[in-house]
C-alpha cells in the first residue's frame, strides 16, 4: 500500500470516529498546561493529574512560581519523575515569563523553547493545543505509532518523524492527529504487547501486514517440518515391519 493511502485512511478513520480528541493533562489555562507538559516528560499524565490540584493552587500563576524556590516546588511535585530537575525549571519558567513575556505564555515554537524545560515536544504541545497551530508533537507514543502503521519511513529520530508527518497530514488535521497517535499508542498500539486483535487499523497497518505475513511463513515452515518428521516416522516404521515380516518368515 502507498504511503498516500496509509495517510488518507488514518486520516478518514480518526476523523470519523474519534473527531475532537483532547489531551488527558488536567487544567483551566495555558500556563496550567504548561506546568502539567513540563512535568509530564516521562511520566504518566495520570501520575500527573495527581500531583497538579495541590500545586496549581499553591502556584496559580507565574509570578507565585516566579517567587517560590525549587525546594518548595520540589515539595509538591516529589512523586513524578526527575522532580529534583522538574522543580527547577518551573522555578525558571516562572521568572522567565514574569521578566521576559510579561506573565503570559508565549505563541510560537521558537519563543516557547526559551521557557527552562520546554523542548520541542513540550513547546509543539502548547501551540497545537492552546495556539490552534499546525504543531505536531512526538512523544514515545507518536513515534512508535507513526513508524509501526507506515506513515514513516527510516524516521530514526523525533524530528524526522514529526516532519514527515507534517509534510503528509492535511494541515487542518495536524494539530488533532498528535492525539489520534498518542491516544491509540496507550491503550491499543501498546509498546510491548499491542492489542491487534482490537485493532480498526490493521486493514492498512504496516506492522500489522508485515508480522501476519511473517506468522503465516513461521506457520507454514512448522508444517512443513511437521511433514518431513512424520514422513521420516512412517519410513522408520515400515523398515520396522518389513524386518518383522522378514525375521518371521526366517523362522
């Protein structure tokens, strides 16, 4: 199947079944969101949404954050991952949004970057969410899921699968397909044991075509060996009777 059709289906079938989809990270604004993607580099976002209440509401803007120290946030935030380096970041953040962005959380990749803790995956996040922007942010799930259905092709780092995705989805639909990819990442295409048997891709997924492929020559060399073990019985034992039958005459 061409690459083409792969995106037209995907495109089809999560536009149709699942059209507004929505990040699972808990909050009310964008500078909620913000703190919520910066601590949920990996980590869950149910682990996440346990720790958010307490500190949105000791820190429910950037200037309380701005000045708090990275002990205190550290305080709050200990259960996730990394919270030593993630309470530090906020703290930054904070006064980098007070100093430089005059509180607010800043459209556009490049500016959002600058923030401490905002790569390129948390900053594609904020665009596409809050901004509306054609952003495509690549996480474990986004990359895994592009690569196994076929919409990639050699795409060996994030970067290389966030543009070929880009490049190919319809620009409408670029911000909603990072959640069509991570949502269909946790609970169906799972890392280790995905759930094929559940799956309404598999009629166009590359990895799908490509094991089934490969199960059906692994069955068919296990019949074959099967065959040549049961020949090789029947062999064994007609030499078996036919020196019977010779012994028996003898005597």
């Amino acid at each position: 199947m061409l690459k083409a059709e792969r995106y037209r289906h995907f495109v089809e079938y999560f536009s149709q079944n699942q059209p507004n989809p929505v990040t699972e990270l808990h909050y009310n604004n964008p500078f909620q969101l913000l703190v919520a993607v910066i601590l949920s580099a990996q980590c869950t976002d149910k682990r996440i949404n346990q720790v958010t209440p307490a500190l949105f509401e000791r820190f429910p803007t950037a200037q309380d954050l701005a000045d708090s120290t990275s002990d205190e946030v550290f305080s709050y935030i200990r259960s996730v991952s990394y919270p030593n380096n993630k309470a530090k970041h906020l703290v930054g953040m904070g006064k980098m949004l007070m100093e430089v962005f005059n509180g607010e959380v800043p459209s556009g990749i490049e500016n959002l970057q600058k923030l401490p803790g905002v790569g390129r995956k948390t900053a594609n996040v904020i665009a596409s969410v809050i901004f509306e922007e054609p952003a495509m942010a690549v996480d474990t799930h986004v990359f895994r899921v592009a690569n196994r259905i076929g919409l990639t092709n050699n795409a060996r780092t994030p970067l290389a699968v966030e543009k070929q995705l880009v490049q190919n989805i319809p620009k409408e639909h670029i911000a909603v397909a990072h959640h069509w990819l991570i949502l269909h990442g946790r609970y169906i295409c799972l890392a280790r044991s995905p759930k094929c048997d559940v799956c309404p891709l598999t009629w166009f997924c590359r990895y799908y075509e490509r094991n089934n492929i490969e199960a059906a020559l692994k069955r068919a060399e296990a019949a074959k060996e099967k065959k040549v073990k049961e020949a090789k019985k029947k062999k064994q034992l007609n030499t078996i009777s036919k020196e019977l039958k010779k012994r028996s005459v003898d005597n």
